[in-house]
C-alpha cells in the first residue's frame, strides 16, 4: 500500500511556501499557505530536539505588528 504523499497535491495560491531566506515569518506567508484549506483542516508542527511533537499552547500579542505563537 502507498502512502499518499500530501506535499504533491498541494496547490500553492501565493509565491511563498517555504520561508523566506532571512527565516522570517509574516502573516501574509501563512494566509497564502493556507488559503485554499477548509476551516476544519488540521494543523501540526514540526518536532523539539527530543523528536516529540511541537504542541500549541497559545498566542500572544507582543507588539502592534507582533504577534508569538507559544509551544508546550
């Protein structure tokens, strides 16, 4: 049985998937990311130096134009 390698059918809707070059992250990267999921699509993060998974703890408004997302 093949497993169904979701990376491929992804269909990009902005220019930017991956990051930038300088590792910064902005709102409009994960809007363009996103754009064409269903509200109900989940969302998992990448795994700590332990190779546990990341889990979310929250967000939090660090500036006007900054905002943190908390891991537990």
């Amino acid at each position: 049985m093949t497993k169904t390698n979701y990376n491929h059918l992804h269909r990009a809707s902005g220019t930017m998937i991956s990051g930038s070059p300088d590792g910064y992250l902005t709102v409009k990267d994960i809007r363009d990311a996103i754009a064409e999921l269903p509200d109900d699509a989940e969302v998992i993060f990448g795994t700590c130096g332990h190779g546990e998974p990341l889990q979310f703890g929250r967000f939090k408004m660090r500036g006007q134009n900054l905002l943190q997302i908390e891991f537990n």
